[in-house]
C-alpha cells in the first residue's frame, strides 16, 4: 500500500504515508459498521437534496447523484455491493462506489459534511428503526403475560417472600407482575425514542456548516423531529447510546427476575409450571433431564447487557469535547444490545406462551400455616389491635405446632385459650379463595383487582406507539 492508497481515503490528502496494515486492520469498522448501508444511503440522499436547495449541486447533479445512491442501496440490498481493502468505514464504501458509478461529481454529495456527523446521523436512524421493532416485541410478550393471566384467574399458588412460602396469591397475580415492568419499560422507550429522534446531520466536523444548508428541512426529510442546537454536543453526543444500553439492561433484568421464576416453578420440587420441549433441551448423559436453557440464557444474557453498559460508560468518561474515534466502540455495543434484545424478548414470548401452569400442582403447594397472617386480620376484624393481633397469631401457630395439626384442626376450645375473640366463624379463615379475596384494595389479588389490572395493562397496550404521543396507564 502507497500513497496512492492513501489519497483514496476520505481524509488521504494530507498524508504521503502509508498506514501501516495492522493499523489499518485496527482502525477499520466496516466489518461491523456495514450494518448500517441503508442508513447511510438515506442520510446521503437527503443531504444531496440540501445541498441542491443550497444550490451547491444543480438539479441535474443532484439527480445523479441520487441516482447512484438507489444503485448502491439495490447492491447492498441484493448483497452482490462488492467492499474494498481501503474501506474504513460504511461511508467510505458508499462514496467510493458512489464516485465509481457517477464519477467525480459523486464527491461532492460530502461537501460541508463531516464523517462525525455523518456516523452520528446514520446510528440514529439505525436506532430509531430497531427501537420500534423492540417496541413491538416487547409489546407482544406484555401481551403474552397479560393473556394468559386473564385465562387462568382461578388458579391459586403460593406467594414467596425470601422463597419461603407467605401467603396464597393467585397466578394471575404473579404474571402480571411480570407485565407491569414492561409497562413502564415500554413508557421509557417513547422517552428514550423522542431523544434519539433528533439530527444531528448539518453539524459538519465541530464548528457547523458554513453553506446555508437548511437543517430543520433536512430533519424532517430524515423523519427527525428537531435538529441539534450545538454542532459541537451534536457530533460527539452518544448519551442516546447510554440510555439504550441502560434501557435495554433494566429490561433484561427484568426478563431475568421472570426467567428466574420459570426456572424455579419448573423444578421438580415445585412443579407449578412445565415448559414446553421448543424452549428445553436435555442433557447429554442424563437422559431424565429436561433443562429451561431458553431461561437461563435469558438470565445470563441480561448480564452481557448489564456488561456492555458499563463498558460504554467506561469509555465515554473523561473524553475531550467533540469527536474522538474511542466513539468507535458505541456501534459494537449497539448493534449486538440491539441483537440481544431482539433474541430475548421473542425467546421468552416464546416460552411464556407455550409453558403449561399445574393448577393441581399450585394448590398443593397451599398449606394453611400461609393462612398466619389471615388469623390476625380475623382479630383485627374483631376490633383488637393489629401488633397485638400478629402476636395472637403467632400463638396460634406455635399451639398447631405443639398439637401437630393444621390450623383448620385445632378446636375452637382451644383457639379461646389464646383469645376470647375467637368464635365458630373462625372456620371462614381455613380457605385459601376466601384469603385471596380479602385484597380488593387496588393492586392486590382479589379477583376484582386482577380484572382491573388487565384491563388497564391491555388498555396501554392497545394505544401503545413508540414513536407517538407519551402513553399513560389511566382508569378503565
């Protein structure tokens, strides 16, 4: 490689060196950038029309122009777009083929532009485009949750605090603490949309362009909804970035803490839930063995996305204003969170909707010392105080201990003993429906509360837009 080489590239003039191959191998994001030829192509052709309404390219060539591009981009699309050694980056690729096809009037489609700009326009529309496709995935997995809560309101299982076993709950009410998250993880993502929708194209290296270029045109040509106010913030901006990966890891974790579920309700000593063999696999020497990898992936997964947060923060702290090419590392923590998501969130729509709930299972799993708390509201009904109500309870318990019988079999003569409070009605607690009914508050596991919550999780959902107006749980 020559100079020759060298005054190919974009930047080439001003060096009469070559670079050397190991650094030109370091240095290049094409491999990866290469993603993004569709953005790169768009941005391109509305730069061109900016240009010409500028009147720095004539109409004649900016139709050339544009021309050229919807042949690169059918190249790309029919992938036969045949890459070169000196192609650092997506942008180089483009211009360079742009030029073979038009000739040299395909340089000036750069003119006042910068690659700073360049890229930082190009990863937005890359995003904006995949926030809406994790959106609907997303979507569809609430979705999942949401249904199959309203289909099976009448099964009954315990509820685990510190995985012991608390107080009966329904498995309505665990779905739907599933699908809560993502309500809220969907609101984020308008949020996080309505800031990545914003252009940066027209910011030139640093200081701006000097050529009168129409940017808020040139915006709503690209779909964007406003412009950048600074060129300098503009092109050395990646907290869109940042925001992504967190978004995207605050989701895991919750599609972990779900998986985490799955896994534990499927064991054998559970046996609440069994999911099906599309979402299993077995084990290579114990042929018994049915294994949850899609939720484990799902767990582990949510850990690279954790990973790729804090790698990216790592780079971004301490840079000097503007751009520096350690900016180079967002497309790769971009484009695989971006993959991840996609993965994860059909995977475990996937798994949630095909997965088999034991409702036998989850009633055994009732025993009536989850009923402890229920015997200090009976007394609390009766007028006595609740602190000293829960120590009654305790009582109680520990006199089931002492007689080796469930609650429902201490008799009544000795309940007295404890409290004078109790009476024949006392039985009314022994029942785990009647327990679950007691919360009607709003957000508990009554099945009036279940209903109400499925109703507005299915109402939000229904109006969900991610490009939209800011969608808000209300009131059925």
């Amino acid at each position: 490689m020559g100079s020759e080489n060298e005054s190919v590239k974009l930047w080439g003039g001003r060096f009469s060196g070559s670079t050397d191959p190991v650094m030109e191998k370091f240095n290049a994001s094409l491999p990866f950038d290469k993603i993004m030829w569709k953005q790169d192509i768009q941005g391109s052709i509305a730069y061109a029309k900016a240009l010409s309404r500028a009147n720095l390219l004539t109409e004649d060539e900016c139709n050339t122009i544009i021309e050229g591009l919807e042949t690169v981009r059918n190249e790309w699309a029919q992938e036969i777009f045949e890459t070169q050694p000196q192609d650092e980056d997506i942008h180089t690729a483009n211009e360079r083929r742009l030029k073979e096809l038009v000739g040299e009037v395909g340089g000036k489609v750069h003119t006042g532009r910068s690659r700073n700009d360049q890229v930082a326009v190009d990863m937005k529309l890359w995003l904006r485009e995949h926030l809406t496709e994790i959106g609907e995935h997303l979507t569809i997995l609430a979705r999942v949750l949401v249904g199959r809560a309203d289909r099976e309101k009448a099964v009954l299982m315990p509820g685990y605090t510190h995985l012991q076993r608390a107080q009966p709950i329904r498995w309505s009410h665990l779905l739907l603490s599933h699908a809560w998250p993502l309500v809220t993880d969907l609101e984020r993502l308008q949020e996080l949309y309505s800031r990545v929708n914003v252009c940066p194209l027209g910011s030139g290296a640093l200081a701006g362009n000097p050529f009168h270029i129409d940017r808020e045109q040139l915006a709503q040509d690209l779909g964007f909804r406003s412009i950048t106010e600074n060129s300098l913030q503009a092109v050395s901006d990646r907290d869109y970035v940042v925001e992504f990966l967190f978004w995207s890891s605050l989701v895991g974790s919750h599609l972990s803490r779900l998986a985490e579920d799955v896994i534990l309700y499927s064991t054998r000593e559970f046996g609440y839930i069994k999911l099906s063999d599309a979402y299993a696999t077995g084990s290579s020497l114990m042929p018994q063995k049915k294994n949850p990898d899609s939720m484990e992936l799902i767990r582990g997964k949510a850990g690279t996305l954790a990973g790729n947060l804090c790698g990216f923060l790592a780079v971004l702290k301490g840079l000097p204003s503007t751009y520096n090419k350690d900016l180079q590392e967002d497309k790769l923590k971009m484009f695989e969170t971006a993959s991840i998501m996609k993965g994860l969130l059909q995977v475990a729509a996937g798994a949630v909707e095909t997965m088999e709930v034991d409702a036998a299972a989850c009633q055994k799993g009732l025993t009536e010392e989850m009923l402890a708390t229920d015997i200090a509201y009976y007394l609390v009904k009766k007028g006595m105080a609740f602190r000293t109500a829960h120590g009654k309870a305790g009582e109680v318990v520990k006199l089931a201990e002492e007689l080796g019988c469930p609650f429902s079999k201490i008799p009544l003569s000795e309940l007295v003993k404890v409290s004078s409070l109790f009476a024949d009605d006392v039985s009314s607690v022994w029942n785990f429906e009647h327990s679950v009914e007691q919360y009607e508050a709003a957000g508990g596991t009554a099945l009036s509360s279940i209903n109400v919550q499925i109703t507005k999780v299915t109402a939000f959902l229904d109006n969900f837009n991610v490009a939209g107006e800011r969608t808000s749980v209300t009131s059925p």
